[in-house]
C-alpha cells in the first residue's frame, strides 16, 4: 500500500515558537508558495521579490538564494527551510538597517507609516486576496501607539519581537 508523503503541510516545531507563531510563519510562506505546492521555487522567489520593489533580481541571484537556504538541495524551499530561515532571523540577526529596507519595500508611498493601502498593494503583488478587515487586524497588531498606521518604530519593534503576539 503506497503511503502519500505530504510534507508541505506537515507540522514543524521549533524551540521558542508558540504553535500560533508557527501558523504565522506558515501563513508568510503560503504568500510566497503561490502554486499551493509546498515549496518556493525559483520563479516564485522571483515574483515575491518584484513583488516587494527588488527591480527584476537575475536568475543566478535567485538561484543562489534558494541554494543558501536549500538543505536538501531540490531547487526550492521547503516549509522546514523557510522555517529555520525565519527562526534564525527572529532570533536577532537582523540589524535596524536591514529592517528599515524591508520598511521602505512596504512604504512605496514614502510617507513614512505602513497603512492599509500599502498592506493590500503588497498582498495584491503576491496574489493573496486580503480584505480591509484583515489588512487592517495585521495594522492594529503592529501598531502600539494606536494611530492606525505602523512606523518605522513599531515596524523594527514587531520585526525583531521574538513572539508575534
């Protein structure tokens, strides 16, 4: 009897995470997985980079990304890798310049605060169809001064935070 191996779904743990922190990880990857098939190849990567503002990233950029990240060398990342990925990155490693990069790839209006409209834009460029009470529930949880747009305080603070929650 053949056994069906479905490790795109499988569930991962990893020391410090809460389940609903990994379930947030797993959304975050399920953007850029925009096939449905459990990995993150090549011309998704590629997508999912323009998407964010990266002017046409070459293949071998590309490839070289998924090389880094790819333990079991198949040409893509799986859920596991993403997840180590994003584990060590939680884990500090960011520095305030690289996260303010990232801030600036949401902020395409340059008025210095993510909003709701910015937060559709970038779900629109990754395919995911996001209504504004969902756009906006991401706005409220990253905004601690409540006037309903993220800065690039709260943006670094919530970007480094070891918990989602």
């Amino acid at each position: 009897m053949a056994t069906l191996n479905n490790d795109s779904k499988k569930t991962s743990s990893r020391p410090g995470l809460s389940d609903d922190e990994i379930e947030e990880l797993r959304q975050a990857f399920d953007l850029f997985d925009t096939d449905g098939g459990g990995t993150i190849d090549p011309k998704e990567l590629r997508a999912a980079m323009r998407s964010l503002g990266l002017e046409g990233p070459k293949n071998q950029t590309v490839y070289q990304m998924i090389q880094d990240i790819d333990k079991d060398a198949k040409g893509e990342i799986d859920f596991d890798e993403f997840l180590d990925l994003m584990t060590s990155k939680l884990a500090g490693s960011d520095t305030e310049e690289d996260v303010q990069k990232i801030f600036h790839l949401f902020d395409d209006d340059e008025t210095g605060f993510i909003t709701v409209h910015n937060l559709k834009r970038v779900a629109n460029e990754l395919g995911e169809r996001m209504d504004d009470a969902e756009l906006l529930e991401m706005i409220e949880r990253a905004d601690f001064d409540q006037d309903g747009q993220i800065s690039p305080t709260e943006f670094y603070r919530i970007m480094t935070y070891n918990t989602f929650s």
